[in-house]
C-alpha cells in the first residue's frame, strides 16, 4: 500500500474484478464475494482479487468500517474452491496460506463485519471468524468440514475457532466436520448476533453506521489493544492498554468526546 488514493474516483470499482464486488456508500465498505454458482467459493484468483481490494480501501479515509459477505441468498462462502486445492503442489497450498485473506481481514485497520447470508464452511467461516464482528442470518450454517475431506483447516480455523469458543467445543466441530445452524452459533459464542436474513444487510450497515460514527483514532486503537493484547501476558497487555490510552487522550477527538459530553451534545469526530 503507498498511500495512493487516487483510486477513490472510481467508485464503485467492482468492474475492476471478476469475481469479487466493491463499493462504499456512507463510510461503509462492503465486500461481497461474488461466485453464487458455485456458492462463493474461494480459489486463488477470487483470494488474490480480494487482497488487493483489501489494500485499496485500508488507505481509503472515506471506509470507517468494513462488511464482508457473499453474493446471493444461500451463501456466505462455501469453502475453497475444491478443484483449486487438487492441483495445488505442498509449496503452493503453503504460500497460499502464508499470504491468506483471512490474515488480511484479520489485520484490515479498521473494524470488520461478517455478514454471513448462508453457508459459511471451511475457508468460509474461516474468513468470517476474522472478522471483527459477526452477524449471522437466521437460516446460516457455518463449520470446518475439513476433516472430511482428509484436511485440516488451513486459515487459522483451528487457531480462531478455540480462541471464540474454546477447546472443547472447537474440537467436536473440527472433529466430526458437523456444520451448525446460526442459533446454535450464537449460542455457543460464535456470531454475535443472529437476524431473519431479510434483514441481514440492512441490520449490518446500522451496526456498520454506528461504528464508523465514533472517533476512527479511538477506534484503531482499541482494535489494536485487543487484537494484540490477547497474545501477550496481562501485564504486557495492561502495559500496551496504558500506552494506547496515553496516545489517545492527546487527540483533538478527546477533546471534542469530552466537551461534548459536557455541553449534552452529540461530538462531531475528525479523526484528529
């Protein structure tokens, strides 16, 4: 990324891509995978399309927040592309994981929701699991079925999946490869929210509006205050909390959050 925003003038930029679709209305991004006939699987150039749009909207101001979703009614995406992961060579499926768009996601600057509009298996709840948030529609089915196929999940599935829902409950779904309903997703601490898939999107971007209304410094470092403080000591972690606080409270937007606080008015964030 070298900070060219120039691109911005070319919104929507979807035409751009084959199989993927871009747009931002209202400080929200929104990624949509676009293979519905084949129910949004991955394959490489889908994976490689999606980084590059990636790296476009992280240095684009007018992004506050981004959603991830599928195209069509019945999936979020279905896995990788079963034909692609055949012909790849060890080396290849390596470098594929190495520079996945799941880590991408993971790492996007800014917050990040899942819009799981069905079927999100393997690399599909995968990508959703690295996302910020997740909502889920009320006919969704998420799971690692990989198992099943002689695999183990290769985008951090293992690893995610027993940080959200521990141990335990991660290993019954990566060992029997049984996908769930969004309810029990919920349940088990999966999603954060479950919808009538009517309402998946809509309910998305007021989450998505509601976000991007706070004061975006505040914002990055609180991503970054969890993202990284969970794999430290809790000392470290209260250290690194205490340093990003510091930084924040210099900002002119804590300034603003707290004159406004006191003058009963809603603040107006700049990002400064």
């Amino acid at each position: 990324m070298d900070g060219d925003h120039s691109w911005r003038a070319q919104k929507p930029m979807s035409s751009a891509y084959a199989h993927i679709k871009v747009d931002i209305d209202e400080s929200i991004a929104t990624l949509t995978i676009d293979r519905p006939e084949i129910r949004n699987a991955l394959n490489r150039e889908t994976v490689d399309e999606a980084l590059h749009a990636l790296s476009a909207l992280a240095v684009n101001d007018d992004a506050g927040v981004l959603i991830v979703t599928g195209a069509g009614e019945s999936s979020f995406v279905s896995g990788s592309d079963i034909g692609d992961i055949r012909t790849r060579t060890r080396t290849e499926g390596l470098a594929a994981i190495a520079s996945s768009l799941c880590t991408a996601v993971e790492r996007f600057p800014r917050p990040t929701i899942a819009a799981i509009n069905g079927y999100a298996l393997g690399g599909g709840c995968e990508l959703a699991m690295a996302c910020t948030l997740r909502l889920a529609a009320d006919t969704a089915r998420l799971g690692q079925p990989e198992i099943n196929l002689g695999l183990i999940p290769g985008f951090g599935g293992t690893q995610r999946l027993a940080r959200l829902i521990g141990a335990g409950r991660a290993l019954e779904l990566l060992l029997t490869g049984e996908p769930i309903g969004a309810a029990e997703a919920y349940r088990l601490g999966l999603v954060n929210r479950v919808v009538p898939a009517a309402d998946l999107m809509v309910e998305a971007r007021q989450l998505g509006a509601t976000i991007a209304a706070k004061a975006p410094i505040a914002v990055r470092y609180m991503l970054d205050a969890v993202r990284w403080g969970a794999q430290l000591p809790l000392s470290e972690a209260q250290a690194l909390e205490a340093t990003l606080f510091g930084l924040v409270a210099s900002t002119a937007d804590m300034r603003e959050g707290t004159r406004a606080f006191l003058e009963k008015r809603p603040p107006e964030f700049k990002g400064a």
